[in-house]
C-alpha cells in the first residue's frame, strides 16, 4: 500500500489523471515464480477502502487490478476509482490463460468506463494478447484508449530483451501494435519491472507507433499527455457483424 501511494504521488507530480496498475498487483497473480501473499476478504476490502482514500488524496482516478474473492471463486479483476475516491466500477478477466484455471473463475461482462469526460476499456493480459476482440468491444463502444494490466515475464530466469519490439522479442509488444492500429485508438499496457520481463510497460499511438515506454526490468511511473482527437475508432466501428452470417450453401 506504500508502493502505490508513493507511485501515485510520482504520477500526479508529472500531471497524470488516470493511474493504471499491472495485473493483480494485490495480492500478485498466483501460479508464477514468487509468493502471492495471503489475502482473504477483509484484506481486499481493506485495500480498496485504502486506495479510494488514496486516489481522492492524491487527486487522480486509479485503475487497479486486484484478486476479487467471489461466491464462485476467485476472480481477476481491475477496480477503476475516481479522482473523488468513488468506485465506478469493476472490469472481471473473462478470457483466462489455461495455465489460470486452476486458480481463478472467469468473469462475464464487460462494460466502458469514463473519467474526465474520456470513456476508456479495460483488458487484462491473456485477452488483450489473445482475445483481440475484447479491445474492439470497448473501442466499437467509444473507447478512446485501452488500458490493459498485465503480467508478462519471470523473476527467476528467462529472455533479457534489450530492444523495444525487435523481431527476436517474443510476439508481445508487437501484439500491442495490432490492438491499436486495429482499431485506431490508443493501447496503454502496464506490466511489472520483472527481471526477466518479456513486453515493457508501453504506450501505443492510434497508427500503431510505441509512443513511449519504460526500461525493461527498472520500475517506475510511465506519464504521458495523449492526443484524443487521433484516437477516432474508425476502423473498430466499420466492424460490420451482418457480414459474419454462416452460410449454408
């Protein structure tokens, strides 16, 4: 929780308005090479309460992706929190990666969201490398950027990358190139300062260019002012699904 008030204030000094963090950053995404720490019910409760206090204190909207206990199981999910420390919402990760069935349930629906007049989606990590559909939703919907939690890498051992989108890096970043030139909007993925980390914490323009991104491996806070006006959707809202009738001929 110091993290993230610390991270928080190093973001609002540079300007930000929305804060996105990586996927299930509390209490960490189970099944890979560290310990997750233990969360139950009150412990979730405790930390949302504390990060609206936070976001509201700190004057920024928060998107933070976190394990949700539910009657069905455990969830991925991202919390999204106004500047005023009001919950708008959440958004569940509905399409998991197989390695995550024994961990979590999938969640169902999917929905916008809008802060400061600027309506975004959230995807987290499988669905947005795998599921390009679930960023097309958001994006037919007016979504002028997407921001997408993940957790792509390893603590223990793996790839070194060294070059931003090089044709040796796994197909990652380049999957985030697609999701914005696809659908001509903005692409904003978060990722952990792992040691051996396979995409870098990225942001991507409406024609597909990596507008910045952070050092692999070095943790830190990724700020920049974005153009809405090029994010048009053009190419998410000529989707056309009248076309995609099975034929039986």
């Amino acid at each position: 929780m110091a993290r993230i008030d610390r991270l928080l204030s190093e973001a609002t000094a540079k300007h930000a308005r929305i804060v996105c963090f990586p996927e299930a950053w509390l209490p960490g995404l189970r099944g890979q090479d560290f310990d997750v720490i233990p969360w139950n019910e009150e412990q979730q409760e405790r930390a949302v309460r504390t990060v609206r206090q936070q976001a509201k204190a700190h004057r920024v909207a928060v998107i933070l992706s976190l394990e949700l206990i539910t009657s069905g199981g455990r969830q991925i999910a991202a919390c999204v929190i106004d500047a005023d420390g009001n919950i708008q919402g959440y958004q569940t990760k509905n399409q998991l990666d197989p390695s995550e069935d024994r961990f979590y349930v999938p969640g169902a629906s999917r929905r916008i969201f809008e802060i400061d007049g600027v309506k975004f989606g959230v995807v987290i990590c499988h669905e947005g490398w795998r599921y390009p559909e679930t960023v097309r939703w958001a994006a037919a919907r007016g979504a002028r950027i997407v921001f997408h939690p993940q957790h792509t890498g390893n603590e223990r051992q793996g790839l070194r990358l060294t070059e931003w989108g090089a044709a040796s890096n796994p197909y990652y970043e380049k999957a985030m190139m697609m999701r914005s030139i696809e659908n001509t909007i903005w692409f904003a993925s978060v990722n952990y300062a792992l040691r051996y980390q396979e995409a870098a914490t990225s942001l991507i323009d409406p024609s597909g260019r990596c507008d910045a991104f952070l050092p692999y491996g070095k943790e830190g806070v990724l700020v920049r002012a974005i153009d809405l006006d090029a994010a048009t959707g053009l190419l998410a809202t000529r989707l056309a699904p009248e076309r995609f009738q099975e034929s039986l001929d």
